[in-house]
C-alpha cells in the first residue's frame, strides 16, 4: 500500500468527524424512511466493517484457507440497536480500531501487503485491495451521510 493511500486510510476518522460535527444527537437518529439509515448507524456499520476487515487482515496474515467471513450489514445494525447508541462511542471504537490497524500495518513490508486470501464471493484480495476497498466505502458512506442531511434539511 503506498504512502497516500495508506493516509487516505487514516484520514477516514478525521473525513467523518467532520461530516458530522455540529449535528445534535437528534439529527444523528433522524432517519429519511423507517427502512433506511440514520447518520448514527451508517457510523455503526462503519465500524462493524471495520472489525470485520481487522479480522479479514489478521486472518490472510495467519495463512489459514478459509474463505473471508461477509456479514448482514443490514441485520447488524439493526441487530444492535445502533440508533440508539452515542455517536461519541460509535466515533472513538472507529478510530481505536483505526489506531491499531494502523500499528499493524506499520509493521508488515510490502510482500505481507500482497498475501491474498479469498472472499465470501470466491474472489482473490490482497491486504492492500481490502484497505483500499475500505477507504472507498468509507467515501461511498460520507455521501450517504451527505444525502441523510440533505433530506433532513441540514445545510
């Protein structure tokens, strides 16, 4: 992984802590539709992905063949109640898990970067390809947090 993507992945915490700044824990919890997302649970499931790509790297590092795990995302938020948590918490678990990924990955070279391990889909991923992967979805969630406030009528 370079350099500036390894700091595209690290700034992930900063790029949302800014999304949300200001917003009252009211707007946090206010979803657009019953079905649909608050601010609050896309931050949730910002973190469950986040533990699950720990365990995905931890795991092609250990060279055991199993596939990579998926998860519902929508069946863990929910599962969780995560509307009904503190966008505090929800905050400092994402970069507590950001802060120790980062010492690991600190310590891997570039060979560790490219062992590979397979996904739910059957697909081969490189370490580098999952931390890539996770910086884009964290952008992907930043416009979803974007559009939540839109239609909440927060400018």
């Amino acid at each position: 992984m370079t350099l500036v993507n390894f700091e595209a992945f690290l700034n992930t915490h900063g790029q949302l802590a800014s999304a949300i700044n200001g917003l009252s824990e009211e707007q946090t919890t206010w979803k657009p539709k019953p079905e649909s997302w608050s601010v609050l649970e896309v931050l949730s499931h910002l973190v469950d992905h986040s533990l699950v790509i720990s365990f995905r790297i931890r795991d092609i590092l250990a060279g055991t063949e199993a596939r990579l795990p998926a998860f519902n995302q929508d069946a863990w938020v929910s599962g969780q109640y995560a509307n009904a948590g503190s966008v505090a918490d929800v905050l400092q678990a994402f970069h507590a898990l950001l802060l120790y990924n980062s010492l690991l990955l600190s310590r891997l070279d570039a060979a560790d970067l490219e062992k590979t391990g397979v996904n739910a889909k059957g697909e081969t991923v490189k370490i580098t390809d999952i931390l890539e992967g996770f910086t884009r979805h964290v952008q992907r969630h930043l416009g979803q947090i974007d559009r939540i406030k839109q239609a909440a009528g927060i400018a």
